[in-house]
C-alpha cells in the first residue's frame, strides 16, 4: 500500500473516531437535565473523559501525519 494513503487512511480514522466521541459526549448532555444530581454527575464526569479522549485523538492524528510526512521521500 502506499504510504501517503495508508497516513491518510489512518488520519481518517482517527479523526472519525473523534468526531464519534463528541457526538456521543452532545447526545449525553442533553440527556442531564432528565438525570437526578447524583447521575448528572457521574454522566458528566463520562462526558469530560470522552471530549478529552476526542481532543488527544486529534493530537495524535497531527503528529502521527507530521511525523510521517517527514519521513516520505521528495
């Protein structure tokens, strides 16, 4: 495979993964206000974890592509 699409195949499936996790972390907040303190609480705290996850894929993904565009050849 070549290795510009392969960095590209991985990127995409990293930023997919992302978005995923955002989506999810939006569809829960809305769901809180339905939620007792107790279990808003806890939700929120999974919530945080998932956007944090999100923003450390993207990371990932930039320095994965930097890391292996630096190494092709041209």
């Amino acid at each position: 495979m070549d290795p510009l699409h392969e960095i590209q195949r991985r990127q995409l499936r990293l930023i997919e993964s992302a978005s995923i996790n955002e989506a999810c972390a939006t569809d829960l907040l809305s769901l809180l206000r339905k939620l007792t303190v107790a279990e808003a609480s806890n939700v929120l705290n999974m919530v945080t974890l998932l956007q944090s996850e999100a923003e450390f894929l993207r990371r990932l993904s930039n320095e994965i592509t930097i890391r292996d565009y630096r190494g092709l050849p041209g």
